[in-house]
C-alpha cells in the first residue's frame, strides 16, 4: 500500500479530489485505474485523472457505488492510499 494524499474536497460529480504527496520522479504517478483505500484499507474508488505539477499533483477519484456522500465527506483532510 502506498500513500497518495489528503482529500481536499468532493466536487459535484462525486469524485474526491486529492492533493497528492511529493513526487520525485513521474515514475512515481499513481497509475489510471489504481484502486484507492482509506486507512482501514476499505476500497473507496479508483483513480480517474492526475492533473497539475508533478511535484504534488492532484489526482481525481471516482468513488465506487454504494459509498455514501456523509461517509464521503468524512474522508475530507484524511489521508488515503492506493494499491
């Protein structure tokens, strides 16, 4: 499991917006697709787009059905992981 950033915010389309760690080489960009989890390693979704610097970028997620907005919320200022 590695870490890839803080939730910043849920946009209106559902998906998490994370402020992703410092990179220190574009090897190390989470990959389209990767599976995110939170800290109890439940699945939340999987990374939709990796936008802005490489150095901390900001990775969209599309959440996985069935993940309810307030427990969305919750994950606002909480660290999350991708596989």
């Amino acid at each position: 499991m590695k870490r890839l950033g803080t939730v910043m915010h849920l946009s209106k389309s559902r998906k998490l917006i994370v402020r992703g760690d410092e990179i220190k080489s574009i090897k190390n960009l989470p990959g389209i697709n990767s599976v995110v989890v939170n800290k109890a390693v439940k699945q939340i979704g999987k990374v939709n787009n990796v936008i802005g610097p490489v150095s901390h970028p900001y990775i969209s997620v599309k959440v996985f059905n069935g993940i309810s907005d307030s427990e969305l919320r919750s994950y606002i200022n909480e660290r999350v992981y991708v596989r």
